[in-house]
C-alpha cells in the first residue's frame, strides 16, 4: 500500500491563506482591547477595518485557537450584612431625619466604585445639619477598619459634643450603629 504524500509540496490554498491572515488580525484585535472582546465584537472591529468575513468564520477561527474573551466575574453587591449575632444598638434616629444643630446626628454608609484595579470601597460619615461629609475612607476591602478610618476622621476633624447620635446601618463591618 502506497501512501499518497503530494499535497505536501502543493502552496497553500487561498482561503487558508486568507484564515491565517484574518486570524492574524482577530489576535491583534483582541490583544489590542486586552482579551475582553469575544466574537460578535471582533467581527463588527474586523468589519469596520473593511474586512468581509462573515461572524461564525470569525467565531470558529478564535474557537478553534483557543481566543476567548475575559468575562469578568458577575458583580455581587455585599456592603450590609444583618445576619449576625452582634448586639444591635438601639434605633435613637427612628427614621426622623432632622437635626438642629451642627454634630447633633451623623450618618454613616459605605458604598463601592468600580475601577480598573477592581472594586474600591467607601466609607462615609455625613453630619445631617450641614450636609457635609466630615469623616470619609477609602480601601480595597469593606474590614471594620473601613469604617473605623471614617469615623476616626470625622471625630478628629469636627471635635462632636458629648451626645451625639451616630447612625448607620446594621451592617457587618463594626456595628457602628
């Protein structure tokens, strides 16, 4: 039995030629918007430079050499958790949200800003008279130190009167209700 071995010294087919060259330019696509564009986004990119292929040409060339987009992780907001068995401070503010003087009440929360190292946490302390933020931090992560570092701020900068009412919500980081 004789094994045929002559399509190994025939030039490469066009549309090979063409799939190399298409491939070439889906990898400089997709390194030049860092991994994050999947088929659909290549295509219309390649599409826009004047290229003719089709989207499933596109998807089975990245399929085929292993080019897939990054797909962040699914965002998950988690900055109150009231499922604990800490003491819980008794509610003084009861909902009436009104102060008389400057330092009387302040509010506290923690929010979270989305950047492109990740996430980046808030933490913010409000006197109710003024309206004016007067203790704030920021870090990676939402620890108790998060909070602490805002109210440290807002006690150091505004010196509050004894009787101050600091309101927050229930949440985990240092129930500083």
């Amino acid at each position: 039995m004789r094994i045929c071995s002559s399509w190994r010294g025939r030039p490469e087919s066009p549309r090979k030629a063409a799939n190399r060259a298409l491939l070439t330019e889906i990898r400089l696509l997709h390194l030049a918007h860092r991994g994050r564009y999947g088929g659909p986004r290549i295509h219309a990119a390649l599409c826009g430079l004047g290229h003719t292929a089709s989207r499933g040409r596109v998807e089975r060339l990245m399929r085929h050499h292993g080019i897939q987009a990054i797909t962040p992780r699914r965002f998950r907001a988690c900055t109150t958790d009231s499922r604990h068995d800490w003491p819980i401070a008794p509610n003084r503010l009861a909902q009436k949200f009104a102060a008389e003087r400057p330092n009387q009440v302040w509010l506290a929360d923690i929010t979270y800003v989305p950047t492109e190292e990740g996430w980046l946490y808030l933490a913010v302390v409000l006197d109710l008279f003024t309206r004016k933020i007067v203790g704030w931090a920021m870090r990676d992560h939402m620890r108790a130190d998060l909070t602490i570092a805002a109210l440290t701020m807002a006690i150091q900068r505004q010196k509050p009167p004894p009787g101050l009412i600091h309101h927050s919500d229930r949440g985990s980081q240092g129930g500083l209700n």
